[in-house]
C-alpha cells in the first residue's frame, strides 16, 4: 500500500497564538518544508457526522490576504463539490457566494481607497 504523509508545525508564541506555520507532504511539489500564514483544514467524523476543523493563521496574516483566502476557500469547496457529488445546484450557491464576497471585498477595497485620497 502506498502512503502519503501531510505534516503542520505550528511556532506559538507565549499567548499561543500563532507566529509561524510551516507544512510539508511527501508529494509536496516545492520540495522541503514551506512557511505559510494560514491554513484550513477539514476532516469529517463519520461518527458523530459533522466536521472536525482546524482553522490557524499568523497574527502577522494581511486581512486583505485573508480574505482571498476565504473565498479561494469557497472555490475550493465548489470544486470539491463538483468532483464528489456534482450536485449543480450546491456548485452554483458556493460560486455565487464567492462572487459576491469578492464583489464586496472590492466595494470596501475601493471605498478605503478614496478616504485616503480625502
């Protein structure tokens, strides 16, 4: 049988909030550990029927880099929905939220900007 390895570090700082994530897999394409800001990640307990989730970031995280992590998230999640049950209509809902999360993201982006320029 074949095996694949996904390995996370996490470095704490004395309040435990995160000050560096590293992650590594055995078929990491980057070869070697690499340092992230973020990560997500989602296992379902098939005993109890629900989600078992970890969800980290740095306290160095850019909101606006959190943000495109978010709906990256959702493209993600209507991807796997796609590839799993290719139900249409749940695709269509996680795409749309997308779309409109990203289309607020940049009414506040440009909204920001114009305060600055006042």
């Amino acid at each position: 049988m074949n095996k694949s390895e996904i390995n996370i570090t996490v470095e704490l700082d004395d309040n435990r909030i995160p000050e560096k994530i590293f992650w590594d897999a055995t078929e990491n394409p980057n070869e070697g550990i690499n340092e992230t800001k973020a990560i997500c990640v989602g296992v379902w307990d098939q005993y109890h029927k629900g989600l078992l989730g970890i969800n980290l970031w740095t306290k160095d995280m850019p909101v606006d880099e959190m943000n495109h992590f978010t709906v990256d998230l959702i493209g993600n999640l209507a991807q796997m929905i796609k590839d799993s049950t290719n139900d249409p209509k749940v695709i269509e809902l996680l795409n749309n939220a997308g779309k409109e999360i990203t289309k607020h993201l940049e009414e506040q982006a440009k909204k920001e900007q114009q305060q600055q320029q006042q």
